[in-house]
C-alpha cells in the first residue's frame, strides 16, 4: 500500500489527520501528519518528515501532501523527493502542493493504487473538490 504524509504549517497537518478518522471511522495505517511550526530550523523538518515517510513505506512509495507551494514544508518534502536514495528510503516520492480535504479523502479512499495513480487520483480530488456553491456548473 502506498504510504502517505501530510506536511504542513502547524496545526494543519495534525487536524487534516485528524479529520481522516473523523471521517472514516479510523486511523488508517501508513499515513502520517508532520506539522511544521514557524521558525523550526529546515534540517529538523527534514529529519522529521523523512522519519514519517520511512514509517509509511511500505516499498510501494510515498506520496507526500503538502499545503503551500514555495513554503518549507513543501520544500522539505521536494529535497526529499530529490534526494531519492540517499535519503534510505529506498521507496519513489511524489510530491504534491495545495492539500484540500477532497485530495486527502480520495488518497485515502484510493490507497491500494500504485504511487502514480494515487498522485493522479489525489489531483483531480482536489481539483474537483473546488466548487462555487450556488453557480451553475456548467
């Protein structure tokens, strides 16, 4: 199963977790949440979120949500997703910026998918999940 982590601005990652098993009934095993808070220095949040990507691994990969493109928990995960195996992983990294609760309801719905189709998957969740209420949709 594809492991997944949740890195984001404190307290985010712990409530979208949070709202997993709010939703599903459960904390499903092989996700993860690393909150980043103001100020950390990057190579703690490094050390952090690749010790929450090994623990999810289960050699199928690791898809990574992340909340802000440009900010540090999505640049702590790309040097991850960069530094492939020299990192120990051993495992492909996706990473993907602009986390919403239909993305992580759908990885988490999907997550016997392999990495690549779990990341697909998760786009068009989260894509999909922003409506304007009360318009016509055409």
């Amino acid at each position: 199963m594809t492991g997944i982590v949740i890195v984001a601005h404190t307290p985010v990652a712990s409530a979208m977790l949070g709202f997993v098993e709010h939703a599903f009934g459960v904390m499903p095993q092989g996700v993860r949440a690393v909150d980043i808070p103001a100020h950390e220095d990057t190579k703690i949040s490094f050390d952090r979120v690749l010790e929450a990507a090994k623990g999810v691994n289960s050699g199928k990969g690791v898809l990574i949500l992340t909340d802000v493109m440009g900010a540090t928990p999505a640049n702590v995960a790309s040097k991850i997703e960069a530094a492939g195996a020299v990192t120990g992983l051993a495992a492909p990294v996706i990473v993907l910026a602009g986390l919403n609760l239909p993305m992580l309801m759908r990885c988490i719905s999907h997550r016997s998918d392999d990495l690549e189709g779990l990341a697909q998957k998760a786009l068009q969740g989260g894509q999909h999940g922003i409506l304007r209420l009360g318009a016509k949709v055409t």
